[in-house]
C-alpha cells in the first residue's frame, strides 16, 4: 500500500481516443484495432451509453459470455460511461475470435452491441528433457539434455530440480530433426544441454523433478519441460508413505495434516523432512519401532521405524497437492520415502481458510490487536510494513520494542511484513536498485534479519518487495531495466541467505499487483516473469481494491470478481498447488447506488467459491496510512474517526462466514 496502488483501467479511458464517432452507444476503444494479433493478458476498454449510466456491459468471445466490464468509468470525452476489462487470451484458443461488448440498461433491456476481432496468438513453447529418461537411475555428475522452441527463440533456460535453479543450460545445439517436425519455429538449433552435479546437490535417494525453463528473446519466463530422475546414491533399504495416500483424497484435521509411513535399511531412520508443493512443511522426529504389519509383507526388513503424526497445514490448499518425504538415518545417510511411487500427489479436502488484516504499527500494538479483536474477531494473521534500513541507515531490527511480530505471536496470530528494499523517509533510494542489492549493498542488513528471525522461532510470513510488476517502487522490474530476470535473481539471493542462517521458519510471500498499469511494457507488465521457482515460493499474494470516484486512482465502483477474476485465473492455471493470499483488499465507502456494505458481502462471496485463495488479509486503515485518503478500515482506531457501526456489522458476517470455510 506504500506504493502507487493506480488502477490501470482510469488510465486509459481518461486517454484513449475512441475506435469511432460520437454517434454508437456501445464502442470499442482504439487501443487494440481490428484483426491485431494479440497474446497474454490484454486490455479491453470501451463506452456505453445508458440512462444516466445506470446499465450494465456483458463481454463475450466466441459467443460465449465472459464476465461484466468496470462499468461506469470516470472519462472526459463521453462522461461516465466508460468501461473496461482484462482479457486472458491463453484460456482461448488461437486463431480470429470475435470478441462483443453488450450494453444493457438497468431493466436488462438491451442497448446496443459492438464486435472487434482479434487474432489470438499464443504461439506454444515446446520442449522435451530426453536425457535422462523418464525416472532413469542417475548419481554424480549427470549431463540434461533435450530440445525447446519458442517463437523468436530462447535468451537462456535454466535447469531446475524440485523447484530450485541447479545449473544454465547451453543452447543452440543442432537438431535438424525438431525443425522437420515443427518447421514453423524456424529453429534448426532447438537443442539444450546442461551438467549438473548431483553429488553437490545433497540430493536423497529417490525420485527428483526436473524441469527446464526458458527465457525467450521477448524475456517471457516459462517451464518448458518436465521430467524425473531416480537419485540412486543415498540411504539403501525399503520405504513407504502411507498418508497421504497416492491419488487419494486428504482432509486435515483441526491439528493438522496426518502424516504416515516406515522405512527401513542397515541403519535405523532417526527423523523424517515433510515438504509440500516443493517448500518444507516440517520434521517428524518421533519415530517408533513398531510396525508389525511391515515385515509379513517384506520379509526381508531390518531396523524397520514408522511415523504417524499431524504437521501444520497453514500452506495447504484445496485441490491437488505434492508431497514428499526424506528419511535421515544415524549415519546422516537420506532417502525419499517414496521410493516405490515418486512424490505423492494427493488432493486435499475441506482446507481451512484464514483471515487477518493490516493494522498500523503503533507502540501498543497488543492492543490494537485486542481492539480489533474486540470488535470483530481473532486474526490468524497480523500484517505491517517494515523498511530494510531505518531513517539513520542502520538496519531495522526484526523484534525491538514495540516489539511488533511479539505481540503479534502472544495474541495467537502470525505475523506477515511486507519488507520493503528501502531506507524509511530517505530522499533517494538509489541504493536499493536491484543491481546493488545482487551486488551485496545490503547483505548485513538480510543476514541480521534472517538470524533474528531464526531466533524468533515462531512462523514469519516475508512478503518482500511486492507489486514487483507495477512502476511505482525502485524494485519492479519496470525501474530496472524493465528485466523481470534481476528481480527473481534478487528474490532468490534473499531466500538462500535466509535459508543459510536457517531461518526454516520465514514463509515466503510473493505478491504482485492484480494488474499491471497499461504504461508498464511487456515482459516487465507479466508477472510471470517474475516467478522464482516452486521451491522459493510458499504463497502467492495479491493487492487489489475498489477505488471508486476516488479523484486520485479511482475509476468508477468495480466489483470484487472485476478486480480478482484475471488474476486468479492466471494463478491456478500457471501455478498450480500454491495458496492465494489476498494481501490487500479494501473498498471505498459507497455512494449512489453503490453500497460498501454489498461490496464486502460480494468479496466473500466471490473468494469463497475459489479454492485457491488461502486467505484474506484486510487493510484495515486509511489508504497510504494518510487520513486524507480513502479510509478501509472496518474496526476503530484509537484518535481517529469512528466507522460506520452498521457496515461494520456487515463486514463481520461476510468474513465471519468466510472464517468458517472449508472448501
């Protein structure tokens, strides 16, 4: 919220020319012309002239409807009846698509239509890991090779093994063959080739995902290929997970996910690793001798030890889920547990949701915590903001009075810092460009931080440098070249250093923006490019708000599914089996027509019927903590005015319900 928060649909309407005369009720704009090849996320805008802008617009490609616009938009050149929209062209199939703006008045009488074609062209990237084979045994220094074509080629591509970069592969390789096939790419050099040490990896025995993803010439980040490998150096002897079950279902209980299994071999296991969807989800150290069940089945076991317990779901979500399990023995000798199957893929069911808000820091903050749980309920999660470096330039200290994430943690919540690559109040930030941070301008500061929240010893959610793909902080990609590559290369650098001081316990928060501005150029607009890897990632977050008539960013009331839809699509799609977290949502107050009361009920509504979204962090203050700008709040604060007692109450049912959810 630190940041220009601009809602990229006032931008442009207030600019754009319009695509024809005066005269039609319902227009396209001219920013995309008739039969233009299009790809990705793209901007749809337009007018439509109802009474006294009343009505409403529906979308549709194909025929097939797809959502109402933002509607009505502030614009000068037909007052107030703009609208807009985002549009994924990848859920679409290529080709010419008919793409139609309906305008209806308030009755659902239908006003006028309009029509624009576009050519959808996501050209496909293609690629194979051919060596090694499909789950073919491999140990020490392994070559990776196969082919990738994308449209314009490849920059680069990097090999990744269970979600973290292990090597750059070299590109360019003749492969005459591919191009026979596929001779559109005009690519007669496809092939790839990368060595990877798997002894310096300290890989268990077991099976591995291999993945290569490409850079192309344009800087779109995309995994290419995938494969597995069976890591044959290791712990030897027989091992199994019983729960999760393969391809079954798992519903965590209040405690916790069940965790089951045995292993077995010349030295007995002594603890168990658990991570989930690449990222740690913890150790079973109580492991006991008796499984009596193990040796009639495998007469042959020796030193057989079993788990059976529950681990923290707080990254869980709905739907399918990754789950792999390393076995250490006395020797330090590790093995996966999955040995007979690979990784467990499993689905999970009825996943609860949670729910927490930003409250402003302040020297009591346990008791602005028990205000706000006074008045609505206990958050699971606290967020604040937190620069690097404070206003003197010395690094900011992690749990020095008033003792934020302590308070935080007594009140029985966890807490999220949005941790800012800045000095608080300096003049310049210069220092902080991404280019320095690589260069290790700041590295005291990361250390200090990542030992203190070692010691902290409780859950610590980072949401470091977030709405990386906007243009109004020193990170994004947009001030930095308009590269993505140097933000995941930062984003990685900060995660090792973290996981080099052991700090297992921070939970990594990558959160862009909903949408980019329109100003913002490919690649630095999608935020795709800026995805580090599975294995650096424990949650997705996303800002997003209803500006409303607000003179500064608002253009026009949006509904929560307006705001969110593009965003969580795209999310689902690209990055399955990772949890959503709305980091920033809040509405302005209504007026109109419009109630800020419907508007919270629609929220939850709408959040509740996506399984992806873990949960919802509400900004509960005034916007850029500015009291002359919009105020979200739903609870009091203490020397500020009060808030409506009705929309509040409003509030507390909506979310109540969402709190309740399992879905």
């Amino acid at each position: 919220m630190r940041s220009r928060l601009a809602v990229f649909l006032v931008i442009w309407v207030m600019t754009l020319g319009l695509a024809q005369a005066q005269s039609p009720k319902v227009a396209f704009d001219n920013n995309l012309t008739p039969n233009q090849v299009v790809k990705g996320v793209v901007r749809l805008f337009g007018f439509a002239r109802t009474t006294n802008s009343q009505g409403y617009v529906e979308v549709a490609v194909d025929g097939q409807r797809i959502g109402r616009p933002a509607y009505p938009l502030f614009r000068t050149d037909v007052p107030n009846s703009g609208w807009g929209m985002e549009l994924d062209t990848e859920a679409f199939a290529n080709g010419n698509r008919l793409i139609e703006a309906f305008g209806y008045e308030k009755s659902g009488q239908l006003v006028e239509s309009a029509r624009l074609t576009l050519n959808f062209r996501n050209t496909p990237l293609r690629g194979v890991i051919e060596s090694p084979g499909w789950r073919d045994p491999a140990s020490g220094e392994i070559g990776i090779a196969g082919w990738a074509l994308a449209e314009g080629g490849l920059k680069s591509m990097e090999i990744q093994i269970n979600g973290q970069r292990v090597a750059d592969a070299q590109l360019g390789l003749p492969r005459s063959d591919v191009q026979a096939v596929f001779p559109e790419y005009g690519n007669a050099t496809s092939g790839f080739r990368a060595v990877v040490n798997l002894a310096r990896l300290d890989l268990p025995r077991g099976f591995h995902r291999v993945d290569a993803v490409g850079i192309t010439s344009a800087g779109d980040r995309k995994r290419m290929a995938t494969s597995e490998i069976f890591h044959t150096a290791g712990r030897v002897g027989r091992s199994y997970v019983d729960f999760p079950t393969i391809n079954g279902s798992a519903e965590p209980a209040p405690s916790g996910l069940r965790v089951a299994g045995w292993s077995e071999g010349v030295s007995p296991a002594r603890y168990v690793d658990v991570w989930l969807n690449d990222r740690p989800l913890g150790r079973v150290d109580g492991m006991f001798d008796n499984r009596p069940d193990v040796p009639p089945v495998f007469p042959a076991v020796t030193n057989v030890r079993g788990f059976d317990t529950t681990l923290d779901v707080r990254t869980l979500v709905s739907g399918p889920n990754r789950i792999r399990m390393v076995a250490t023995d006395f020797s330090g000798i590790r093995t996966n547990l999955d040995t007979f199957t690979g990784p467990v893929q499993f689905t999970a069911l009825k996943v609860p949701k949670l729910f927490g808000a930003h409250l402003r820091p302040a020297n009591d903050y346990g008791g602005s915590i028990q205000i706000y749980r006074n008045e609505m309920f206990a958050p699971d999660i606290v967020m604040y903001f937190q620069p690097w470096r404070t206003s003197s330039g010395a690094c900011s200290p992690l749990n020095e009075y008033p003792y934020l994430p302590q308070r935080v943690t007594e009140a029985g919540a966890i807490p999220m810092i949005t941790w800012e690559p800045l000095q608080e109040g300096a003049s310049s930030q210069a220092n902080f460009k991404l280019a320095s941070i690589l260069a290790g301008a700041h590295d005291e500061c990361v250390r200090a931080y990542a030992r203190q929240v070692k010691e902290f010893g409780q859950p610590v959610m980072i949401r470091f440098a977030h709405e990386f793909n906007g243009n109004s902080n020193h990170w994004t990609g947009d001030s930095n070249g308009r590269d993505p590559a140097l933000y995941v290369a930062v984003w990685r650098k900060v995660v090792d250093m973290f996981n080099a001081e052991g700090a297992t316990n921070a939970l990594w928060v990558w959160s862009p923006d909903h949408a980019s501005p329109p100003e913002v150029p490919q690649p630095a607009s999608d935020l795709r490019n800026y995805y580090p890897g599975d294995a650096y990632v424990d949650y997705i977050g996303v800002s997003g708000y209803n500006w409303g008539n607000d003179p500064l960013r608002g253009g026009g009331w949006v509904t929560p599914q307006q705001v969110f839809r593009t965003f969580l699509d795209l999310v689902k799609r690209d990055f399955p089996g990772k949890g959503v977290l709305i980091t920033e949502v809040g509405s302005v107050k209504g007026y109109g027509d419009f109630s800020r009361a419907q508007w919270y009920q629609e929220f939850f509504d709408y959040i509740n019927t996506r399984t992806e979204v873990k949960g919802v962090i509400w900004f509960n203050d005034y916007a850029f903590a500015n009291t002359s700008m919009p105020d979200f709040r739903v609870t009091n604060t203490p020397g500020f005015p009060a808030v409506n007692a009705a929309e509040s109450a409003a509030f507390r049912a909506a979310a109540q319900g969402f709190r309740g959810t399992k879905n």
